[in-house]
C-alpha cells in the first residue's frame, strides 16, 4: 500500500472549553489534490493548522509521508515543504509585496539583503502563476484580493509540495481562479500534494480528486469527487437534505444535473417568479433568468442536529422573502435600469441631474412598448444617470454620489469620478476585478477614506466630510470586507463586539454599561443570527471566520439603518450561512432599505441585484439593469476591453 502524503488520525483539540477537533481523521495520497468541506465551525481549519505546525493537538497522530510529526512547529513543516496559505492574511503591511514573498529566504549580496533580486524573482513568480501584484508596493496598500494573492506566492515562493489552500479563492475573479488550478494541477502532476478548504462547491467538483466532510469537528465522510454531486456534498455537510435552488445553488456550483434539483424546487422557482413578475413587471425573477430565488433548506435533520437559523426554510429565507407569496412590507415598485440615479444613461445626460441631491423632479419618459427585448444599455463612464427617452423615478435618492474621487499613495485617482443614486427598495450590485476601486468606494462611503473630489448625501444630508458616528446615526450599516480589520475587535467578546457603535445605548445611569442588557442583546442576536459557539462571553478571536462574519453582519443588519454597504457579505461562510445572509440582504429590499452589493462573486451579484454595474480601473465602466446583464456581458467591462476600445474611439 502506497504511503499517505498526509495522515492525521483521531485528532482532538479545544480551545478553553470549545471543542474543535473530536477525533478527526483525514487522508490525503500523493499527488492528489483533496478538497476539506464543511459548515463554519466543522473544525476544518484548525485540523490543517495542526498539520503545518501553528497548533498543537491534544490528543491523535500527525503523520507526514509516513513519518510521525506530531507536535512540531511551523518551521520544521516548512523545511519539510509544507505550505499553508491561511483565510486570514498573515502578512508584515510595511514591507513591500516581494519583501514579504521572500521574508525568511531573503536572497543576499554578501551580508545585505538583495532587494533588486527580490523583487525579479518575485515579479517572475507572479508572472508565471498569474498571481499580479505591484511587488514593490507596500502591502498595507493592496486591496483585500491583492494581499490574497501575495499568501499564496508566499508558499509557492518556497517551493511547497504539500500545499494547503484555506478559501483560497474567496478573493479572486473567475480567470484569477482558473489561472490557481492551473497551478495547482500542474503541482499535483509533478507529484504535489494539494489540500483544499473551501465553501464553493463548483470548486469541489472542478478542482479536487477527493473529499473529506467534516461537521461538528468530526470526520464524518469521505467521498470521490467523480461519484458524488453537490448536493450529496451539501448533505453531508450540513447534516440534513439542502434544497440546491437558485441562487445559491449557482454560487455552489450545483444545478439540476446532479439531483439537487426536483419537482418541488420547481414549484418554489415558479412562485419567485410569480414574485418577480409582480416587482418588475416581467416573467423573470429578480435575480434574473434562471435564478429562482433563494435556497430552502428541508428541515429532516440527520445526524448531529444544529440550530436551524432564521432564514433556513423559515423566516426569512422562506416567508419573509417572499416563497410562495408576499414579502414583508410589501412588494417594491417595478425597477428598470433607465430609471434616474444610475440608469440606463447615454452621452448627454440632462445637466440637471449633476451638481447636488436629486430633488424628485426629473422628468417622466415613458418607454415605447416593444415585444422585443432593448439591448444591453451601458452609462457613460462618469456614472452620470439620466438619459432621454429613459424611466425616470419620482423620489429622491437614499444614497447620491457624484464625481466621488478618492486618492491613494499609489493611484491618484483610485476611484475616478464615480457617479451612482441608489433608491430605497432596491439592491445595486457592483462588479469587477479586485482592485479597481472596490474597497476605495466602500471605504469613501462609509467615511474611512477622505474625498479627493466630488459628494456623498444620505438622503438629504450631505455626508461628504461627516464622521463615521455620524454617517451611522444617519442610517448608514457597513459590512466590511475585511472583517478582522474593519468590522471586529477580535479579543473583545461576542457580546461587546456587537454592540460596537451602540454602545451608549447600552449604557446605564452614570454612563456605565448595562452588562445585563447587553448580555440579553447578544443571546437574541446569537439565535436569530445561528452564532456558533452560542456563548457571548466567547472571544471573537476564538470562532471560525463564517461565524466572525455572522457578528458582523449580526450587528449591522440587527440596528436601524436605511442604507447598507454590502461589502463581500458572504466571503468565506458556507451553505447555510450563504442562504441565510442572501435571505437578510433580500429583506432588507423588501423592507424598503437601500442596499449597495459589492462582491468579487459574480454569481452573487447577479442573483442579487436589480441593478448591475462594473468597476475598471476606478471608474464605473457600466450600469446595467439586471435583466440586461449576464456573465457575458458584463465579462468585457470587467477585463477593460470595453473601457479600452472607448479609449481609442
């Protein structure tokens, strides 16, 4: 029998009185690439730290090519070319990309450090995977998606043969991710070895030879990619049948091919789309073609039973947004993307629009019935809404930006002019490539970045240079991207971090705060929110990062707002959690909300919004309505061809 590249073996480890691991197991052969699943929480990544050494088990075996490595550190895992590329960045923000690429294996001239070498040996690596970073930039400069990138050079830099691969993908594009399994497949076959924790189950079936489930810390199946389907996957996972439907489903990888899709799902499909056809006055749903509505999930528990969310084929995610009937606070009105504040646009939008906040006095232009579907309508590069011979809405907007620039050290203009009305009642999903202005625009907003031009007005306020207490008395909820740097303290509890930004209300006489009501605030949010461990005494630091992500999202959506910056609001969670959040982000339309989408997840986008538009080097290359936009459409602006052939002309 051939000897295992990994071999872990009835491993345990807690952390305090949390169970992590309980006697798991995993196996992984040589030259295999081999997919670690489960819910947040299941335990899946501190098994793979015990394996590179950053984690001591309590209990079981960690054998390494048949060798007993039980115990040892990351420096001997790495010496043995074992790689990990974390979900969270471990990274130095000072140094510049190559320095920490080499951090460790520092190429030298003598006895100094040879930064020129470096740095060509890094933009080599770069070139040759695909990976493109700026590596002499310092990485406290990079996007989110960038410094992804820069953990996973950092591995291959070192030439690993066992490579692990935590949620590698939560950051990057559709070609980023096919330009990663091409570097993977050629690892495994040249004899690597590669371990791959992900949510994504499209990844699982695309990528990966095996399969290990994990749920509640333990091993609970092992399966061969080529005799499984997603939904058998999602089974196993959460322990109870998943109805894959919509668009979850999609953002999954699973349709109806593999069984995930039956009689009933179709039923369920057919009343969104009745749902839809009553919101914007077509036979599609809102998520567009092809995209019924939001996963339920069959509440025939197997198993381990875990508390089922609201929003788990109840609640929200069944009733609430509207399955088989109304939504809650009713259906808001028909959208289409010619609308003012964002629509449909052409050169020579009425000057009227531009300067300051709508004023609900545009213009009415009826559209011409026609049976044949307009073509895909595009606004200017500015982002200017309003075009003649466009539907335009009679109320004001909730969120007004006009010619917002934002600088960095490195880019002048990066966000460029960015011009965009988001309307109560509806989702604007934002596209592209990470790193064209993306987090730029959030952080403008959300006032963590300073204005280098142009107006942001909440409603009627203008916000422009307000505080960010300020912005959030106001109503404005922020998701960030980053949620261990923007949207958590990680040594603060769960209780207190969801309280950050509240906590005067939570304060007593004299100013002291009600630890009493702030306890009960959190049990509340910890069951609507399925919170794991339900403990809100538990450090934040302590719980898995889809679980973090629930805090965070506990704590915005949980508070009165008007508008909500969606910003990667489903990064790194599983199946439940997915479903879950996609069910809040669709109430909150329903419940009259402004929501603004950014995603690197194109699938979600486009299930999601009402209105779809694509960021290029700073500047909002399209704004389309979502019945005029798909993958292939949108694929041009994303990659610049577009931009680039406007440009010439």
């Amino acid at each position: 029998m051939t000897t295992p590249a990994i071999s872990l073996t009835s491993i345990d480890k807690r952390f305090g009185a949390v169970p992590a691991n309980r006697g798991a197991d995993l196996t992984v052969a040589v030259g295999e690439i081999h997919a670690l699943v489960g819910e947040n929480g299941a335990g899946k990544s501190t098994l793979m730290r015990i394996l590179a050494g950053v984690t001591t088990p309590d209990a079981g075996t960690v054998a390494v090519d048949g060798r007993d490595v039980t115990g040892w550190s990351a420096a001997d895992a790495i010496t043995a070319g074992v790689g990990m590329v974390h979900q969270h960045f471990m990274l130095v923000p000072p140094l510049s990309v190559a320095e920490n690429v080499v951090l460790g294996l520092e190429p030298r001239r003598g006895f100094l450090f040879a930064r020129d070498v470096a740095s060509r040996e890094v933009a080599a690596l770069c070139e040759r995977t695909g990976l493109r970073v700026p590596v002499d930039a310092p990485v406290a400069s990079l996007s989110v998606g960038e410094a992804q990138r820069v953990e996973i050079l950092k591995v291959l830099y070192r030439g690993a043969r066992i490579l692990v691969l935590d949620e590698p993908t939560a950051v990057l594009s559709p070609p980023e991710v096919d330009e990663l399994w091409a570097v993977l497949r050629s690892l495994r076959d040249e004899g690597g070895t590669v371990v791959l924790i992900t949510h994504k189950l499209d990844e699982v079936m695309a990528i990966s030879d095996r399969i290990t489930v994990m749920r509640a810390g333990r091993t609970v199946e092992r399966l061969d990619t080529a005799r499984t389907t997603p939904a058998a996957i999602a089974r196993a996972m959460v322990g109870r049948d998943v109805a894959l439907a919509g668009d979850v489903a999609q953002a999954l990888g699973a349709s109806g091919a593999d069984g995930g899709w039956d009689a009933g799902m179709a039923a369920q499909a057919d009343a969104v789309a009745g749902e839809g056809e009553a919101r914007t006055g077509s036979a599609e749903p809102a998520g567009g073609a092809g995209v019924p509505g939001t996963l339920v999930g069959q509440e025939t528990l197997s198993g381990e039973e875990r508390p089922v969310a609201r929003g788990e084929g109840d609640g929200v995610g069944a009733r609430e947004v509207g399955l088989g009937g109304s939504r809650a606070g009713g259906s808001a009105p028909g959208r289409r993307a010619a609308e003012a504040g964002g629509g449909a646009a052409l050169p020579g939008d009425p000057a009227s629009v531009r300067g300051g906040p709508p004023t609900g006095n545009l213009p009415h232009h009826p559209q011409s019935p026609s049976t044949t579907p307009p073509p895909p309508r595009a606004i200017p590069r500015d982002g200017a809404p309003g075009a003649p011979g466009s539907l335009a809405r009679t109320t004001s907007a909730a969120l007004h930006l006009r010619e917002v620039t934002v600088a960095t050290p490195r880019n002048p203009r990066a966000l460029d002019r960015f011009s965009l009305d988001l309307r109560a009642g509806e989702i604007v999903g934002i596209a592209g490539v990470e790193g064209n202005g993306q987090t730029e625009l959030v952080e403008a907003i959300a006032g963590l970045a300073p204005l280098a031009g142009g107006s942001i007005h909440l409603g009627e306020l203008d916000i422009s240079a307000a505080a960010v207490r300020v912005r959030s008395e106001a109503g404005l909820s922020h998701i960030p991207e980053d949620r261990q740097h923007r949207g958590l303290i990680l040594d603060y509890s769960i209780a207190d971090n969801l309280i950050l930004g509240e906590h005067r209300r939570f304060a007593g006489r004299g100013g002291a705060l009600d630890r009493a009501r702030i306890l009960a605030h959190a049990r509340e949010r910890i069951a609507e929110f399925d919170i794991r461990p339900a403990d809100p005494l538990a450090a934040a630091r302590t719980l898995s990062g889809g679980n973090q992500q629930k805090i965070v999202i506990a704590r915005e959506m949980g508070r009165d707002f008007s508008v909500l910056l969606a910003s990667q609001p489903t990064r790194g969670v599983d199946v439940g959690a997915i479903e879950f959040i996609h069910g809040q982000l669709r109430a909150a339309r329903a419940a009259g909300k402004a929501v603004l989408l950014v995603s690197a997840d194109l699938t979600e986008v486009l299930a999601l919004s009402d209105r779809v538009g694509v960021l290029y080097g700073g500047r909002l290359a399209c704004l389309l309505d979502r019945a005029d936009a798909s993958a292939e459409v949108l694929g041009p602006y994303m990659m610049g061809v577009d931009a680039q052939r406007e440009d010439a002309a």
